[in-house]
C-alpha cells in the first residue's frame, strides 16, 4: 500500500522502553485519518503520561496509526484490527462493511469536526474577490480549466494557470468527499445525492470539467497541505482540504486561506468507532480515551490544532478565527451524508472523468543494475503499468550505454500484454546515459502532447551519468524536461545515484524524488500511480 500516509506513533508514558508500552498495558491501537495527527499526537501523550488504568487495573497504553479513509477500509480489510478506527464520516463504516468488516459499526461519536474547503493563497484570493465575493466549487473548477478566464479574473500575477489539486479519491476521504460536492453543486442541492443522480450527463460534465484542470493527485490530505505550503504558490494555487489543515499548515508569507464553496459542503465529522470484535479489556481502554477525546483538556488541544470542538465547554474561538481566515458561521449549506453505493460510483465516475495520462518511463539499465535491483524495478514497474487507466498512453524507455525506446505511446488498455512483456524483457548491461534518456524523454512528450492527457515522466536510475553526448544536465534539459506542463518524478535508486541532480529536476518540474532501494521501490511506484490517478485504494 501506499506508505507514505502511514505513520505511527508510540506515546509514551511509563514504559518499560522508551515508546514501548508497560509489560502489563492494555494497548489501544488507533487508526486515524491524517488531519488529526496533530491533534491526536499530543493528545495521546497526555493520556498515556496520566496512567489511567482499565477497571481491571491495567494501565492503558495509545498508539496511533495515521490512514486516510480509503487505505484505512484497504487495511482493515486485510487484517489491521485497531480497537478504534476515526475515519472522516461514519459512511466510510459502511464501506468498510460492504467489503467484508463490520465490526467498526454501531458505536460512532464524533470527536471533532472540520468543514471540507478549498485552501487558495490569500493574495489569489483576495484578487478574486475573497472574501467579499463567494466562490463556488464550479467557480474553482473553471478558472482551473480556462486560463484566459484566470489571467482576467487573477490579474494575471498569479501564474498562467491555477493549479488545482485535491487527494485521490481511493485513498483518502477528502478526495471522495470532492467528487460528491461537485455533485451537489452541479444538481443544486444539499440533499444526498443518488447513483442515478451521478449517472446524469450534467453531473459528469462538470465532474469531468474539474478534474481534467486537477494538476495533483496527493495520498493523504495531511500530505497535500504540507506540500503545497513547502512547495508554494507555483507548485499548487488551489487545493481541497478540511478547515484544520488549513489552520495547521496554513501560516506564512503567503498565508493559505480557507474558501468556504457558496454551493456547499461536507462536515467532517470524525467518528471515534469501537472494534467491537475487539477483547473486552481492550474496549474499557478504547472507552475511557474516548471519553478522554470528548473531555475539556482534550477538545482544548483540538481547537488548538484547528479542529472544531464537539464538546459545549469548550467554545470555538483562536486559532479559529479571521486571522487564518476562518468563518464560523460558515459553511452556510451543509450537504447529507453520502451513502455507500453513491461514494463506489462517484469512485467510479472519477476514473473516466480524470485527465488521461501521457506517461514516459525512463529506467536505468545499465550494468549495475544487475541482480536484485532490476528484478524489483520490473516487479514494481510492472504493477504500476497495471494500475494506470485504459485510456492512459504509456511510453518506456531503458537506458545503458545509449537510450532506447521499447514501447512508443501505447494505449494502455489495448496493450497490456505488450506492457508487460515489455518490463519482463528490461535487462541489465552497459554504461549510463541518463542525461540523453531524459532528453530523449522529453522529445517524444513534446511529439505526442494533447490537450487532452497530462504529461508524466517517471525517471530512475542508480547512478551518475558516464556516457551521454546529446545533453548535459542544465537549465535547457530542466526546462525541456519540463516542458508541455510534464510533472517529472525521479527514483534515486541506491546509495550510489545522483540524488541531487534527480531532487533539483523533481522540483522544478512540480513533481517529486524519491529516494529508492530494493524493499521501497514497489512503494515508491505505488506512490506515483495514486499521483497520476491510477486504481488504487478502495472501490468494489
């Protein structure tokens, strides 16, 4: 699964070792999605340094595994049984219930709340009108797609384009709860939406209109925010996240700023859910730090990381408030909840409404990638080609002493036993021209570049150049690697590549680096294919 969102953390308080719980604790494992990090780090700490025991006299120990809802239901699925699971809404639950688990249903509570809003840059904002002027999901989605109508309505000093992102839909609530919204303001309604109501033409048009103009596809929300403050203003100029990662990520020079659609939202409302499954010693535990959750000290930690408290002691007030740009009277139109057959189509409707993809693979074949490496990379090369749509066009390109092209702009869905023979077939032997695979890479973008797809190019390789001739790694490669609007994504595969030429290229081709070695690579690549959209996560 995809590792990046996975985090976990051991608070600790007493124990034996250090972030190791007591020999005799109750453990109580938590899955969370990645916005209450925040909140739920300091939280945990704090319980666990106040040693509160189960009735049975056993302290009780928190642990926090940090998934969005989508690889959370993957994961549930697969084995991973926390005592309590807080997911975006309650219908994530049902998803989960669907596909086999439904032992997280029947003792929800909501524990915080944040409304889903498009976090924009201030000074943008401001230039559209913000906050004087509503913007709507609609309004977001059309100056993503039209530039003309951007460059008028911006001022023009805001970048030719506005770069819109939001997380993927099979992995994170945050993306699934995007599509629905479209939804509902394309029907004009904050009543829950049915399949047949997606199913309509209008529906996904404007669907379709927003997410051909998404220039970025994050695993988690958390990561999203993160991203778009470290990289700034020309990496992303609109994302969709919730109030507090806004609120948590939010500050600098330029401030992001939350945009609250006219048409309306989602509340998260981010339910505590019980593993009823669970033994009982470790549900009295999962109780009391619920109740913990819900008390005064803990919904003060909660405001504090941006949340909204649920608890009527605790008022919401700073950091809420207009120095972040928050508005508490808003949203003013609430959207119902989804239910579970409407979050699979709108899932569904995602995957033919995304931009296609033009993809170039560039992979190093050169002869010290003998042995374990290349046996990995086709292994995870391999899986990634499966993930990515039909209708995606694929190009592969391995390169030793001189670069060659085995597969030139293939549909994916007419050749997938191409593609895979293809991989199988990548051996290792000679020098490394990395320099001109890149150049050559950037050729057969600019040969095959629609408006219609969104131009990728995913480069590994495990060593420095030694051999090119053509180019040389400057600003003229950069730039012609980057142009045609290509997101390039780089892979230092080992100790011995060259991570600073890779990392400076990832950059300033608003894409990222990773570095790479035999037991990461297939989590790498499972990385990239929810960055371009590919199918993974959850669905039927």
């Amino acid at each position: 699964m995809v590792a990046l969102v996975a985090l976990v953390i051991l608070a600790c308080g007493g124990s034996d070792e250090a972030g190791a719980p007591p020999s005799n604790a109750t453990v109580v494992e938590v899955v969370a999605n990645s916005s209450l990090t925040p909140w739920l780090t300091g939280a945990i700490s704090s319980f666990n340094e106040s040693k509160t025991e189960t009735p049975a006299g056993n302290p009780i120990f928190v642990t926090l595994t940090s998934l969005d809802a989508g690889q959370a239901v993957v994961e549930l699925g697969s084995g991973l049984a926390p005592a309590i699971w807080l997911p975006d809404h309650e219908v994530w639950t049902g998803v989960l219930a669907d596909q086999g688990n439904a032992n997280y249903q029947g003792d929800c509570v909501s524990v915080a709340q944040s409304p889903l809003v498009i976090a924009m840059w201030q000074p943008a904002a401001e230039a559209l009108g913000w906050p004087g002027r509503a913007l709507g999901w609609l309004d977001v989605g059309s100056l993503a797609a039209d530039p003309t109508a951007w460059a008028y309505y911006s001022g023009g000093q805001f970048g030719d384009v506005l770069r819109l992102g939001h997380t993927h839909p099979g992995l994170s609530g945050t993306g699934t709860s995007t599509l629905l919204a479209l939804v509902q303001a394309a029907e004009s309604t904050s009543q829950a939406v049915s399949t047949s109501d997606i199913e309509q033409p209008i529906v996904q048009a404007s669907v379709g209109a927003f997410e051909s103009a998404v220039s970025w596809f994050s695993s988690s929300t958390a990561d999203l925010a993160q991203t778009m403050r470290a990289r700034g203003t020309s990496f992303l100029g609109a994302a969709v996240m919730y109030e507090s990662d806004v609120v948590q990520y939010g500050a600098g020079d330029p401030p992001l700023v939350p945009i609250y659609p006219f048409e309306g939202t989602f509340m998260a409302t981010h339910p505590a859910c019980l593993n009823q499954a669970a033994e009982g010693e470790v549900q009295a535990g999962a109780r009391l730090f619920r109740d913990y959750l819900l008390g005064d000290e803990a919904q003060q930690m909660a405001l504090a990381a941006g949340l909204r408290p649920v608890n009527d002691n605790v008022p919401a007030g700073a950091p809420l408030d207009a120095s972040r740009g928050v508005d508490l009277s808003q949203p003013a139109i609430l959207f119902d909840s989804p239910s579970v057959d409407t979050v699979y189509a709108v899932q569904d409707l995602w995957q033919s409404a995304r931009k296609d993809v033009n993809l170039v693979m560039v992979v190093d074949v050169s002869g010290s990638m003998r042995g374990g490496k290349i046996d990995s990379v086709r292994a995870a090369a391999s899986q990634f080609a499966n993930q990515m749509g039909d209708d995606d066009y694929l190009t592969i390109i391995a390169f030793s002493t001189t670069p060659e092209v085995l597969l030139n702009h293939q549909r994916v869905g007419d050749n997938r036993a191409a593609i895979d023979s293809t991989i199988a077939g990548l051996t290792a032997y000679g020098d490394t021209a990395l320099y001109d695979a890149i150049g050559l890479a950037a050729a057969l973008i600019e040969q095959s570049s629609s408006p219609d797809t969104s131009n990728a190019m995913v480069v590994l390789s495990d060593g420095l150049d030694t051999i090119s001739s053509d180019y040389s790694f400057n600003q003229r490669l950069i730039d012609a690697a980057a142009a045609n609007g290509t997101t390039v994504f780089t892979i230092a595969y080992g100790s011995d590549a060259d991570e600073a030429i890779l990392s400076q290229l990832a950059l300033q081709a608003n894409g990222n680096f990773f570095r790479g070695d035999e037991a990461s690579i297939a989590a790498i690549y499972e990385e990239m294919s929810a960055a371009f959209g590919g199918s993974v996560g959850v669905g039927r």
